[in-house]
C-alpha cells in the first residue's frame, strides 16, 4: 500500500470566451497562487510540478510555473487531449503515493480559439484519425461536420438511440439539467435557463445534436495541490479531501466494435470498475459527480459507463430526475462543460476543484447536501480516460 494521497489546495479562475482572457501563463499562476493560498503554504513546500495543455509550445509550464517562483523542482508538461488536466493529477497524486515526494502541483491551462477544434498539424498523421476510420465502417453515410469530435459524438448519439430505443429528447433533457445548476455557479459562462424546445431548435451539429448540446470553447485555468497525510499533519492542514482511488485507461481492441466505445464508453467502463474495486465503495454510495460533458450524449453514454444507471437506462434515469437535487446523485452541479466551456488543459483540475469545494462545504448556492464521496470522470479522444474518486478527510 502506498501513502495516503490528500487534495489540500485548489483553485481556478473563471472561465472567459477566447479573445477576452488574459495570457495562459497569467491564468495559470493566478490559479497556483489561488490553490497555494487556499492550502496555506508556500511554493517552495511544492517538491514536482505537472502543468497540463494542448495549444501550446514545449516548456509552457516552466513558462507560466516561473511566474509563481523559481526554485529549480522538475516541472512536467502533460498532452493528454481532453484529459490533460486528470493525467496531470493522476502522476501528482502517483508522486505522492509512492514516496517519491510529499507534496505535488498540478495546474492546468488553456488558451483556446473560437470555434470547432482543429488539427494544428497538417504536415503528420493525426493522432484520431483512426477514430474516424472506425466510424466510417460503422455509419458510412454519416455527414460531414465542422470537426472529428463533432462527428464521433454525432455517431455515438445515432447508435445509442436506435441500439436502446431511446427517445432523442433526453440529450436535450440534459442540457436543460446542466444549466438549471449553472446559474447556481459563480464560475460559470452561461446563466440563461434553457427549454427542452430551445435546445432542440437550435443549429444542428448533426442528426440529434444541436448547438446547445455542444459545449463551448473556452479559455482559463486551475490548479490543486497534493501531499501526503504526514504532510498535512506536519503543517497542521485539517480541512483536507483524500484521492481514494484513481485509475487512467487507454484504449484496447473492444473499442473497434461500438462507436459509443470510439468516444470513451468502454474506457469509462474500465476505470470506473478499476476504482471502484481498489476504493471498496460502489456507484450507489457516490453523492456527486463531475463528469465529462464535451457533448450532452458524452453524459448520457458516461451514466452507464460509471454505473450509475443499468445498460440502457440513461432515459428513465433522466427522466426520473436521477441525475439532478433530489435524486440519487447529483451530476455536474457546477453546470459542467456544457456550461464553464472546456479549456482543455484546465478542464480536470477544474472538475477537481469543484468537487473539493462540495466536500468541503464550500459550494454555496450549488452545495449538495451532505456530500461525503465524489467522482470525477475525464475522457480524452485517442485515448485516454481518468476516473478518480474523492472522499472527506
């Protein structure tokens, strides 16, 4: 057994559409500086750095690491597509419990262009065209789109209606659910209540996904900070939330088979249960979640991955309220995605801050009543998924 790993600092900045945010290493050490106050230690405590992005050159995070100090630990810069900012917390968090250090950074950051993502790289293979080959093979006459992510998540949407029959509404129902609890988030870009009618009228993506079940590109920061438990003793830290189990999955064959597998159904299926064995505590004992909500049929495929719901049961438990207060687990209560946007590099550590402030009480208006376990779901196309579950104390 390794040393207990404990969350002791986060922090992230809002959120802002490109064009209206400061540059990336600005953010980024705003953020640090933030989890470092809220922690209530120095940078000279941190002994490892892991800096997460995607847009950007080698060395970003010394970049934006030397604007918080200078004191010559190794800093390492992390590319793991959309789960940049959980693979940064998952080597932290795996510093920490092997000994090698006591206390660890992780800070994500993202300096996003408007828009449908793009390849950045003409001149060289990328890394999910064979994502697309897959899809192809499977719906040949699926349509075009503005990107691959557009047109996977389009594909998982038309497999997963007509494998279970499902009514198309419910990605709506979703989106409909995200921004409910998004007006109740500070941190949030978007406050306007949605209908089910607005997001079904809105401009289609592809067949069943419209605009409004798209999450926006956007540019910010966050950070956390990881020690052990004779750390946090040592520096008389209490108010702290342990990393019971974490699990990062990449991709095996069985993700030739289903296009819901191609976006990360079978790579959730995987980490959950990996976590769930090693932390001893099921789906059912989860009070909140932060899961990975690029497109409302993400949430929708990821409700059965992390077994909060049976195979083919997302509709009843959305319609149930399964998912949203008062139900049984509350699912994105910071908006998600859908809602604060995606800053790539910054999403999961801002998915952890989140679910640090529910378990710590902190959550204000979005709190979810006596949180105790949480989970945190991040999946990058190409592949890879964290899943990571959170407990108080």
């Amino acid at each position: 057994m390794g040393k207990k790993v404990k969350v002791i600092g986060v922090n992230m900045i809002p959120f802002t559409k490109p064009g209206a945010h400061e540059p990336y290493e600005v953010m980024a050490a705003k953020a640090v500086k933030g989890a470092l106050e809220d922690a209530g230690i120095d940078y000279t405590e941190i002994q490892q750095a892991y800096a997460s992005y995607i847009y950007g050159d080698s060395t970003c995070g010394q970049r934006a690491l030397y604007r918080v100090g200078m004191t010559g630990i190794p800093i390492f810069n992390v590319n793991n597509n959309c789960s940049s900012g959980s693979t940064a917390l998952f080597m932290a968090r795996q510093a920490v419990e092997s000994g090698a250090v006591e206390c660890a950074l992780a800070v994500g950051f993202e300096e996003m262009q408007p828009g449908a993502l793009k390849t950045h790289w003409k001149d060289r293979t990328p890394p999910t065209e064979w994502l697309l080959d897959r899809l192809k093979v499977r719906w040949p006459d699926l349509p075009e789109a503005p990107s691959r992510a557009i047109r996977l998540f389009g594909g998982a949407a038309k497999e997963y209606l007509e494998t279970y029959g499902a009514n198309p509404d419910i990605f709506a129902k979703v989106s409909v659910k995200s921004r409910n609890h998004a007006i109740q988030n500070p941190y949030s870009l978007f406050s306007k209540p949605l209908t089910v009618e607005e997001v079904l009228n809105a401009p289609t993506l592809m067949p069943n996904m419209t605009r409004l079940m798209a999450c926006p590109a956007t540019c910010g920061a966050a950070a956390a900070i990881v020690c052990s438990e004779e750390f946090a003793k040592k520096h008389g830290i209490s108010n702290t939330v342990e990393i019971v189990a974490q699990a990062l999955a990449t991709d095996t064959n069985v993700t030739h088979d289903k296009v819901i597998n191609l976006v990360g159904a079978d790579l959730t299926r995987r980490a959950a249960q990996q976590v769930y064995e090693s932390a001893g505590i099921g789906p059912d004992e989860v009070d909140v979640v932060e899961l990975h909500d690029c497109f409302t049929p993400s949430e929708v495929i990821t409700y059965e991955g992390l077994g909060l719901c049976e195979e083919g049961g997302a509709e009843k438990f959305i319609n149930d309220g399964d998912n949203t207060y008062g139900g049984k687990v509350v699912v994105n209560p910071s908006g998600g995605l859908m809602s604060k946007g995606h800053p790539i590099g910054a999403t999961g550590l801002a998915q952890c801050t989140e679910l640090v402030w529910q378990l710590r009480g902190q959550a204000q208006k979005r709190q979810v009543e006596n949180a105790r376990v949480a989970l945190q779901h991040n999946v990058g196309l190409g592949g890879a998924c964290v899943v990571t579950m959170y407990r108080l104390g």
